[in-house]
C-alpha cells in the first residue's frame, strides 16, 4: 500500500506504506478505510468535523482516531455521501450519520462531496 497523502504533499519515498497493528496507516496515521466504513456502517462513532475537506476526527472507537479522505476508493466514496445524505443505494432512508455533540453535519464538505441536489461535480 502506498499512502495516497505521501505523493499529495510533495514526500516522494521509495518502498511501501503499510497498515499498523491498530489498523492506521504508518504514513499519516490515518484510520483504515474499510474500518473506517464499517463503524459508519454500524453507527457506532461518531463524527467531529473540521475545516479540511480532507479530514475528519472519528470518536467511539476508545481511543483518539482521524481519517484522511483520500484513503476512500471510488466506490467508498460514493458510499459515503450516500451516507452522509441519509440514503441506501436506492435512495430508500438510512440511519443518518451521527456527529459529535450533537452537530448537524459537515461545515465543509469532503473534498469529493457536492451538496445534495447540486449538479457541480467535485
């Protein structure tokens, strides 16, 4: 695994990123994405934004965690916005993401996301 932040910063390093035990990457720290989404999945964390579109802080897991966007495949990304809109893949109703203390959502948007409705692309 090569850690896509490590080419996005300008660090060029030969060799291979790698998940940790905790299942973080050793580059950037960032949680694993299928972890990632499997706890969105279940509802059992919850979500403290910030103002990077290209992280977000994750709590419930027992310790502190942060997630790096750009570890998200394509299919996980469309996933998530189905997520964060509330929606399945059909557009039926899901449980809505949950966010720390009780805050409405993003105050600024994933990099990768546009608002519901919106017909830019990211």
């Amino acid at each position: 695994m090569r850690c896509p932040r490590r080419d996005e910063i300008g660090q060029r390093k030969d060799g291979e990123d790698a998940w940790r035990d905790d299942q973080t990457c050793s580059y950037c720290g960032s949680l694993n994405p299928d972890l990632f989404m499997a706890h969105l999945e279940a509802g059992d964390v919850s979500l403290g934004t910030t103002d990077k579109s290209y992280k977000v802080y994750v709590e419930g897991l027992g310790r502190f965690a942060k997630f790096y966007f750009q570890h998200l495949d394509e299919g996980q990304r469309r996933r998530f916005v189905l997520l964060l809109n509330g929606e399945d893949e059909r557009g039926l109703p899901t449980r809505p993401l949950r966010f720390v203390d009780g805050e409405m959502g993003f105050y600024v948007l994933p990099f990768f996301a546009v608002p519901k409705g919106s017909q830019a692309t990211p």
